[in-house]
C-alpha cells in the first residue's frame, strides 16, 4: 500500500474544484487512458487582468493523480497567468507534502496540464515534448536511451558511476539488473568498434551507415537460416500481424530499421509519450522472436543514433 | 464489522486449528527432524503426517510424491528448471501469456540468458487458452509445458487434463501451477496425467513461506536446492517444521471445507456479482464466467482507475485488489486483462474480489451496498464520464 501524506489522502478523499467549468475559456486536456491517468484543466482567465478566477479539473487516475489535480487546481486561484506558469511538478509534490517516487509522473501531469490550458488561453498550439523509451528506473523516470547517452558521453563503466551521473538506480534498486544490461550492451558495443578512431567514425548523434548484413551474427541455434531478404519479409509481416491489435487501441506500429538482432520501430497514436511504450514493445518483440525463431531486440526509433 | 476481506487470492487468513497444530512446533516438538534421538523423531512423524495430509488433498498416489518448498515460486521455479537439466538436449518451453510473474518472468530470464525457446500461448478475451496455437508449438524439442490451472486476477480454469495429456504426447513433462486451485476445486492426481503441480500454503489458510510440489512417481527430477538429504534430497535445507506441519493441518481442513466452497461460497460470490452489475452501468466481468474458481469475482469498471476504487474501498472497511498499474508502480494495467484484450478504458478499473470459506452474507451485503456510490463518486470525477453516462469521444486530451 502506498504511504501517502495527509495532504495527498485529503486531497483524494475531498477534492477540490473537482467537475467541469462551464463559463472556462482555458482548457488543457493531457494524457491518455491507455497510460491509466489523463486530465482536464479548466480554467476562467480574466482576459483584462490575466487573473485566473476559477480552475476545475476531471481526472481519470490513481489517487496521487486526482491528488495531484485538486492541489493543482487550489495552487494557482487567483494567480495571474504568468504567475501560474512558474509552478513545476515539484511543487505540486511539495505542496501534497511529497509524493512516492513512482508516483512523481502525477505530478508531471499537472504542470503539463496547467501548460496545455495556458497555452490554449493565449491561442497557442501546446505541443507535448515528453519523451519516453522503455523506462529502465521507473524512480528517476529515466530511460535506456539516457543512460545509454551518458555511459558513452562519460565513458562510465560501473553501475555506481550511471547512478552518480543519471541518479538511476538510486533509490528502490530494483532496477540495477536493467541497468547493468543497458551498461553491458553499450560497452560490448564500444569493444565491437575498430580500436582506431577513423575521422569517419561519428562523434556524437550521427547516423553510422547502416552495416550492409549483420555478417558476424551467428545465426542462434535451431534457427532455420533464412536468407536476409526473407528474414526482413518476416520481420515485415510480423509487424503487419500486429497492426490490427494497436490500431484497435488507437495505436499503431512501424518498421523504421533492421539492424542486425536490433528492429528499430516507431509507435504512434494512443501511447506514444507514456511508458505504455514499453509493454507495447516489448509484445512486438515476442511477436518478433516468436516468427523468427531468433532473439531479436525492438527499440524505440528514437534510439537509433542521430535520428 | 471489524474490515472486510475480499483478497483470499492475495493470502489467506491463517486458520485457528492450523496455528494450533503448528504451536507444539516451537517450543515443544523443536528438533531436527534428521536427527538421531527422539527430539526429531518426533518432528519427523509430524512432517510424515503432513505429507499424507496433502496427498489426500491432491488425490495423489503416494505420499512421497510430495515435495515441501518454500513457496509457490520456488515450486513453479523448481519444476521448470528440473525439467531443463532433466533433458538437456530440449530447449523449448511451452507456457501462456496468463501466467503468475512466478512463471513469466523465469520464462524471460530463460529466454534472454540461457537461449531457451519460449512460446507463450495466447488467450481469447474470455481468458480461454488459444488450443490451436499450443497444438502448433507441440513438438519433441519441448521439454516442459507450464500452464497455470486457475488464474489469479479472474479464477479462469484452463482444461488443465486435456492439456497435459496433449503434453504427453510429444513426450514433454507438464506442470501446472495449481497455487490459486488448491483447495478450492477437487482433484485427482492419481488418475491424471499432470506431472508436477505447485501449491502454496498461504492460499489456503495455512502460514506464509511454506509450499510442496508434486512431483509424479518416476517424473525424472533435478533438485534446484542441493546440500542435505531432506526431502529424499529433491530439496535440501532443514525443514520448514512449523509451516510444514501447518500446511498439513491446512489441507485437511481444505478438504473438509471443499463442499462450502464450492456451494455457499460460491453462491455468494454470484449474488455479489450480479447485485453490481446490476446496479452499476458500464462494468463487466472479465475471464470465462463459466469456467473459473468458486471464489474470485473479477469486474472492470470503465472510465475509473483501479487504484482510486481500492482506496475508496479501503476507506469502506472493504479490502480488494486491482490489476491497475497504479497499484504496483507501474503504469501498465495487468498482463492478463491486456492478454485478454481487455480495452484500456475498462483494464485500468478491473477490480478483483475473491472470497474464503470465512466471508459471510452479511459483508457481502454490505458491499453491495457501497460499491456503486464509489464508482459513481468516481466517476463524477473523470473527464471520460458525464452526467448522462461513459463520453470517451468528447475528451481528446493530447498525446492520446
Ligand atoms: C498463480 C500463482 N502462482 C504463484 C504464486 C506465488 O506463490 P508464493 O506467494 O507462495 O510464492 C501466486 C501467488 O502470489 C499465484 O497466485
Ligand atoms: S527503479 Fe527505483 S531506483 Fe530505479
């Protein structure tokens, strides 16, 4: 069971401003119901004064979500626009008297509604710039993609090093096994790459050529040997096979990559931008692995370097 | 009414008989019961005595079928890995999407560190196991077939007998985790063709950390635990005495008690069901309603999140249990409601109430009388509800 402050249980249990506002002329809608929390921020903005005279929200979540919203919501009455704009997720968290770690992104969800709803007062498009891969430390909110980044920008090897530069790994440890792969693979890449730095070698965020075949794959045991050309039919049609699923959640799959053991995709729709990612790929790689009869890794398009 | 508990699928109360056959254990009867005087004589007849106690439960031909554990897990653990180093030259392992993380995540592990080949078996949107696919995955390479027989979230029974005679017939070993039917549904070991089975005592009313798994007579069988020689050197470490003794007593009481389940019990859990789907729009029950556990009602409530329900219930003296993200961390809804297709407006609100033989009428009365006004409170809460019910269309938020 969650240790949650008394402020969060107040806020859950009798939520303020809770329901629609009629008379909102701002209004920020974030989330999604696939990601299990998503809210709407409405808001009556004095257009003389900037003043935000009344705030209302409806949430579909867990309890630090509508916790969240009502303390959200009471935050920024009777602040003007501007005002409001400087409050972060942390201090709807401080403001609740903190939240669990795995419960900060309820917190995000807030701010980003206040955001949303701001933007949409002032007649602006608000575009949403969260990112996520496959969340490694669901604590810190950090992915494979950040961490592979700093172990090759920092040239880290150890565990303790990733946690000191990324904070994962620093609080629950649950992670460290993840972590510790992620750490692995990137290393074995680095000692795959010739020893000497060719001038054509990428820096930092450039594509390398795609490998024309992945010739030292050893194909895995009792795998039938299918010629490139058919492996990437399979890999096509397989990912045909799952569209059907995600499109009925509003979803959708798409090949970008074959690299060797790696399949780079692109979601889209419903779960783009939420940790829902993460099991959405993680079944395209079953589906994957289980056409192929070979280990293969689906990662997120935005994993493939410089892209 | 001192709380009500409707989360027996999650652990169970420790029987009053069960704590009192176990007591002797500690101060009295504390020997070892590999030792040579009559301290652990004594507590090897006890542990004797035990072993028959499950075997009456389980049906099983004989007592030494009966290997005790630690756990459920260590069973299911046990099981798999014995039959991989039983036939090392198999590879493949035949499991479903459905199964306990007791299961699932050894398979991953298997998969990513050792390059065993893993099938897992999908389900219909009732939970029914896709037959079509396990007869196609079926092959002389497979060296075990791991289906749960009870599912934990809905109570889905798989053809637990058809399946593992399909196993047998390609010559694969078929275990089944059997942690959630134990004790509430009969069953014969003796006359069928299951060849290990997991149990955990603390799902039945005996204490936490004590387990057994059955184990065929001329199963070929690796231990996973090696050192002493206790239990016929299938799983070395001093015996749990106490647990063991307490799981003893539990089965016995199971097999006395098998009758209410499936009949009071039973009833119970049906007139709870209907009285909430009737009185609440919009919710379903999820699994095969049909072909499931006594005990375990399973609804998904749209348009509302799980863990809000829980607290709300919480707050009603009603304890119950969710397979919504924000219960465990995480913020995918359950494997199992995604298995089934379940679409995320509902996955997300699945509440899970599962009875014992101690519930009586009178919580679920008291339930029924309070489960609808959370949902509607919550539901007055949610951007995908309005006053005239679910409007998942005119709320578009952004990155949906
Ligand atoms: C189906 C199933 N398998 C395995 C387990 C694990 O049992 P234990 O808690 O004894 O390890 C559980 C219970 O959590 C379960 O429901
Ligand atoms: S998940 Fe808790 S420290 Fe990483």
């Amino acid at each position: 069971m969650w240790n949650y402050t008394d402020k969060v249980k107040e806020h859950f249990f009798n939520p303020k401003n809770a329901g629609a506002l009629e008379t909102a002329n701002a209004v920020g809608e974030v989330g999604s119901i696939t990601c299990g929390d998503a809210l709407k921020l409405m808001m009556k903005v004095n257009p003389d004064t900037n003043v935000i005279e009344d705030a209302r929200f409806q949430t579909f979540g867990c309890g630090s979500a509508i916790a969240s919203s009502s303390a959200l919501t009471e935050m920024i009455i009777g602040k003007t626009v501007d005002e409001a704009l400087v409050i972060t997720n942390r201090d709807i968290a401080e403001y609740l008297g903190g939240l669990p770690p795995e419960k900060m992104h309820c917190s995000v969800m807030g701010a980003e509604a206040l955001r949303a709803a701001i933007a949409n007062f002032k007649g602006e498009e608000w575009v949403d710039d969260h990112e996520e891969g496959e969340l490694v430390c669901k604590c810190f909110g950090i992915d494979a993609a950040m961490i592979e980044r700093a172990v090759t920008v920092n040239n880290l090897t150890t565990l303790e090093e990733v946690t000191n530069y990324t904070k994962a790994g620093g609080s629950c440890q649950t992670c460290h096994e993840k972590i510790e792969e992620v750490l692995e693979a990137v290393l074995a890449k680095q000692a795959a790459k010739p020893p000497e730095k060719s001038p054509l070698l990428p820096v930092a965020g450039i594509k390398p050529a795609p490998a024309p075949a992945p010739k030292a794959d050893a194909p895995v045991a009792a795998a039938p040997k299918m010629t490139n050309v058919q492996r990437m039919q399979s890999i096509m049609m397989a990912i045909e096979e799952i569209r059907p699923q995600l499109q009925r959640d509003g979803g959708d799959v798409e090949l970008v990559d074959i690299d060797g053991k790696d399949i780079y995709v692109r979601l889209s729709g419903a779960c783009t931008g939420c940790s829902q990612s993460a099991s959405t790929m993680m079944g395209v790689q079953m589906k994957l692995v289980e056409k192929l009869g070979e280990f293969v890794r689906v990662k997120p398009a935005s994993m493939l370097v410089g892209a | 009414m001192a709380g009500i508990y409707l989360d027996n699928n999650a652990t169970t109360r420790v029987d009053d008989a069960v704590v009192e056959a176990m007591l002797p254990l500690f101060t009295q009867h504390f020997g070892n019961a590999s030792s040579m005087h009559a301290f652990g004589g004594a507590v090897g007849g006890l542990i004797e005595k035990a072993r028959q106690q499950v075997q009456a439960l389980l049906g099983a031909a004989h007592d030494t079928e009966i290997v005790f554990t630690a756990s459920g897990t260590e069973s299911d653990n046990t099981a798999i890995l014995s039959a991989l180093e039983a036939y090392p030259k198999k590879r493949t392992i035949i499991t479903s999407v459905v199964e306990h993380p007791a299961v699932l995540s050894l398979c991953d592990y298997l998969e990513n560190k050792r390059g065993i080949t893993v099938h897992r078996i999908p389900v219909d949107s009732r939970g029914n196991l896709d037959i079509d696919a396990y007869k196609a995955a079926l092959s002389p390479d497979v060296a075990i077939v791991s289906f749960m027989w009870a599912n934990n979230e809905t109570g889905t029974l798989f053809p637990i007998e058809e399946l593992a005679k399909m196993a047998k017939a390609v010559g694969a070993l078929f275990h089944t985790d059997a942690v959630q039917a134990v004790g509430k549904i009969p069953m014969r070991l003796a006359d069928s063709a299951i060849d290990m089975l997991s149990l955990s005592g603390h799902k039945l009313h005996a204490p936490k950390g004590v387990g057994a798994l059955y184990v065929k007579r001329g199963t070929r069988f690796r231990p996973m635990l090696r050192g002493g020689h206790q239990e016929r050197s299938r799983r070395a470490g001093t015996e749990n005495a106490p647990g063991i003794v307490g799981l003893g007593k539990a089965a016995e009481l199971a097999l006395q008690h098998m009758a209410d389940e499936n009949t009071r019990v039973r009833a119970l859990r049906d007139k709870l069901e209907r009285a909430i789907l009737a009185a609440v729009p919009n919710c379903f029950v999820t699994g095969n309603p049909d072909v499931r556990l006594p005990n375990t009602a399973n609804i998904a409530f749209e348009y509302i999140e799980g863990e809000a329900i829980l607290l709300l219930l919480n707050e009603n003296g009603i304890a119950a249990s969710s397979g919504s993200a924000c219960t465990s961390g995480s913020l995918e809804p359950s494997h199992v409601m995604r298995a089934m297709g379940v679409p995320y407006t509902a996955a997300h609100g699945a509440t899970r109430f599962s009875l014992s033989r101690d519930t009586t009428e009178e919580e679920i009365n008291h339930v029924i009388a309070v489960v609808p006004g959370i949902i509607e409170r919550l539901r007055a809460l949610s951007p995908y509800w309005s006053k005239s019910g679910a409007d998942a269309k005119g709320f578009a938020p952004v990155y949906s």
